[in-house]
C-alpha cells in the first residue's frame, strides 16, 4: 500500500521530506503505543517526552508535521484507551526542545520567534487566500489523466472517507481515518501554494502513514474473507502505484532534462565572470552549478530591471 504513496518517490529526491515523515511515523509509535486496548499501561515521561522531540524535530524539517501533530492529539479522543491530555502535553512540551534553538536564533537576530522564511510563507495567506485554495484543491484532488498527483489526492481522501464508513464509534480504524482528514484540512487552508503538485501532494505526505495502514487494514479484511479476492485487490494495488511512481519519475526526468537545456544556455550565453539579469526566479537554483562562475540578478519588474542595468553600468560590467 505504501508503493501507492509519494513517500517512494520523495525518498529517491533526497528532499527532507521523507526524513521529516520518518520521524514523525516514529513518533507516532512511540505516543500511542499500547493505546488501543483496555489494558493501557502507564505511559512513561521519557518516552512521551521523545516521542515529541521526534515530532520537533520533523517540524523542523517540514513544518506541516505541527498540523499532523495536532490531527493526532484530537483524533485520539476516537480510541478506546486514549492517551491523557497530560501525555500530550509531555509530548508538546519535548516538540520545543529541538524548536528552541532556531527559535532563539531568529529571536537575537530578527526580533521574532518565527523564522523570517515561516513569516514570509504565512504573509502568503493574505493575498488571494480563496483562489489559492481552489488552486490547491484543483492541483491535488481534481481528476487529470495526464498527472499522477489527482490520482493520489483522491486515493487519500477515498481511504479515509471508507475507513470512517467502516470502523466502530472508537477504534484504532476511526482514529487514523480522522487523522487523514483533519491533516488534509488543515493543510489545504494553510498551505501557501500546491507545492509543485505535479510532483505529489508533498504537503500531505503525513497524511499517507495512517492512509498506507487504512488500506493495508482493508485489504487483510478482504483476503479473510475472499483470498482470491485479496488477493485480486493486491495485485490491483501493486500495478496502480507502480503506474502513479512510473508517472511521477517520468515527469521529473522530463523536468531535469529541460533544467539541464537551462543550465547549457546559461553556461553558452553569459561567459564566466559574467552577469545575468533575469524575471525568471529560479534560475539560479537551476543553474547553480555555474553560479560559481557567474553571477544571477533577479528583476521582477521593468523598473528592477533597468535598476539593475543601471548598477552594473556604474560598476563597469
């Protein structure tokens, strides 16, 4: 079920996603193990305490983590043994230790808690707040046979809906199917853009962990009760997210090759020791490996632009 996921994909990117989802899955285990019976143990200080430094930790990494924290902690309320508010206030209390630092540092450095790249992505949200959001739904949930990334948003959202439809009032079964939708929700009305949605929903991918176990659930209850027809599902499954990580490789080998042309026209056009001025804000990011060589100013209007002729005329370029 997890092949089904853009967890395998954003692992072979080496981004800090699956590092950030990693930790948090970790996490996870460790908040809410023995749980799910009547017979709940104590839960102990120093593991509920790691439990949400893992959690800081991925927030650090990715700061969507925070969302599926909070999913978790309200969602709890569905098992039969929930762990106690107390427990997640340890776990809330161990989630600073690792923030502390970089708090601390944009404190001294910047007068606010909040990093200035947080502050900048949070300014994002007051402009155009409605038209991002259908911008975001479209990218992630709406069908399109031509991106693998609608295929995984809706297989998420399905999973869950089911997965709420079947279980009991409580169980373990209702608590990850609201995990998935309150992390969906809370995500799609932050999120400050999709992302690169034609990659996969990357700011979903906590999302995919409680997912990946719905469907694994689903699929064990269907071979007890049919093996062929288990089996069946399975197959289905396996060929499906085979097709989507086939899909989404194909279109980043497609993206890479058109930054390589970027990188060539770059390297052919503007000598080393040479300027760039450009409209185009990622170029230096696609081009970095002759940035060392060449420097990239960025214009975003016409009067940027001439500014920025301006200067290096002065300075003899």
């Amino acid at each position: 079920s997890a092949l089904g996921t853009p967890l395998l994909f954003y692992g072979l990117e080496f981004w800090e996603h699956a590092p950030a989802v990693a930790m948090a899955a970790i996490a996870t285990t460790l908040l809410f193990k023995d749980t799910t019976t009547e017979e709940t143990g104590g839960l102990g200080f120093r593991r509920l305490f790691l439990a949400g430094a893992l959690f800081g930790i991925s927030v650090l990494l990715r700061p969507e983590a925070f969302w599926f924290f909070l999913a978790l902690a309200l969602s709890s309320r569905l098992l039969t043994s929930p762990p106690g508010w107390s427990a997640i206030a340890i776990a809330a209390a161990g989630m600073a230790l690792p923030l502390a630092p970089l708090a601390t540092y944009s404190l001294v450095h910047f007068g606010t808690i909040a990093p200035p790249h947080l502050e900048t992505q949070a300014d994002l949200l007051t402009i155009g707040w409605l038209n991002t959001r259908a911008g975001i739904i479209t990218a992630w949930f709406a069908p399109d046979a031509l991106r693998a990334t609608p295929l995984w948003g809706c297989a998420l959202v399905l999973t869950a809906v089911s997965g709420l439809a079947i279980s009991g009032r409580r169980g373990p079964g209702r608590f990850l199917a609201s995990v998935v939708l309150l992390d969906v929700a809370l995500v799609v009305i932050t999120a400050p853009n999709d992302g690169g949605g034609q990659w996969g929903p990357r700011y979903l991918l906590f999302a995919f962990i409680p997912a990946s176990l719905l469907l694994a659930d689903a699929v064990h209850a269907l071979n007890g009760r049919s093996a062929v027809a288990g089996i069946a599902a399975a197959v289905v499954l396996f060929a499906a997210g085979a097709w989507i990580q086939r899909s989404g490789y194909r279109e980043l080998r497609g993206t890479k090759i058109m930054y390589g042309r970027v990188l060539d026209l770059v390297e052919q056009e503007v000598p080393p020791g040479g300027y760039a001025v450009t409209d185009v804000w990622w170029l230096d990011q696609v081009t970095a490996f002759a940035t060392d060589e060449r420097t990239i100013l960025f214009a975003a209007t016409e009067d940027s632009r001439r500014d920025a002729l301006r200067r290096l005329h002065r300075a003899d370029v």
